[in-house]
C-alpha cells in the first residue's frame, strides 16, 4: 500500500530484479499466489529485499507479485510506529466486520493516484511467520486496511479493482493521460 501521493517512479536500471517495483499493467499484479510451503534463508531474503523496496519507496506495506514474484508473501509497517514490521506468509481473512469505511487509498503499483476504496473495519488474520509459525491477529483501523490491500495483492487484485466504476474511469484516464504525455 503506498503513502506518497507524488509521481516518484525509480531508477530501475541499476536494480536487481526483485528490487524493480511492478507497476500497472505488469500482468503478474493480476495473478494469484502460491502457498509458501518452504521456509529457508530464500524466504527471508526475498522478505529482506521487500522491506528495502517498501521503504525505498515510501510505502506502509507491499506483496511478493510487487516485485514480481508469485508467493505468498506481504511485509508492512505501523506508519504511527516505525520500528514496528510484520512479515506475514500465507496469509488469509479468517473473519472480517460487518462495519465498513470508505477511506484514499494509495498503492505502490499504481503510482502516482489515490482512490476511494471500501474495506472492512476490522479483520482476523491467519498467517505464518519466516519459520511457518501459525499466528492469528486481530487488526482495527488503518492496519486492517493495509493488511487487506496486501492479501488482495496476493489474490491478483489492485485498488482499482476495489473501486466504483465512476473512480475506475477517473484513476484509468489520469494513468492513461500520464502515459501519453511521458512518451511524446
């Protein structure tokens, strides 16, 4: 999930692969994840160079097809606490509330716009850790929403596949228009 708002895009010519930010239109951002069914220094490593692009890029939380792998991967952070990092493997919505709120969103893979985007209040998710540790937690608030962002990641899902058509419509011109003008 992205926090800046601005048309930063990075340099990836200099980049390992897995460093290189997916952006719209990548089709590896529509398909959906494999289950990790290893956990090895491969799983921490690709988890390591996560949090690097997410912080590089100044965003809350970002998913394995991110950066172009299809596992079943997402880190975030408390923006309201920094040193506060989660890594979840497999993650899923166990139990979510009826009570919903229709908040901007931002996404890395969509850079540059914000959306109006209805999610859950809050959510249960069951996950595992780097070592496959089952875990459950409990999320309320702007932490619900970034974890649910992520997991629609890993279900081949983006933010505009969340909103009305009337946003879609908006968010695809302004996308279309920046393309049109970055290549004359």
């Amino acid at each position: 999930m992205g926090k800046k708002k601005g048309n930063h895009l990075p340099d990836s010519s200099r980049q390992a692969p897995l460093e290189n930010l997916r952006t719209f239109g990548d089709p590896v951002l529509k398909q959906v994840t494999g289950p990790v069914t290893v956990f090895d220094s491969r799983l921490e490593k690709l988890a390591r160079v996560m949090f690097a692009v997410m912080e590089r890029e100044e965003g809350v939380g970002l998913a394995a097809p991110q950066v172009g792998t299809l596992t079943r991967l997402m880190v975030w952070r408390d923006p309201e606490n920094e040193d506060e990092r989660h890594v979840y493997v497999n993650p899923h919505i166990v139990a979510q509330s009826e009570t919903c709120c229709t908040e901007s969103e931002g996404c890395l893979s969509v850079p540059g716009t914000m959306m109006e985007v209805t999610r859950a209040e809050e959510v249960d998710v069951e996950a595992q850790d780097l070592t496959g540790a089952v875990f459950q937690v409990h999320l309320a608030g702007l932490l619900a929403r970034i974890v649910q962002h992520e997991i629609d990641h890993l279900d081949g899902r983006l933010i505009v596949d969340r909103t009305s058509p009337e946003e879609r419509r908006r968010v695809l011109k302004e996308l279309r228009e920046r393309t049109l003008a970055g290549s004359s």
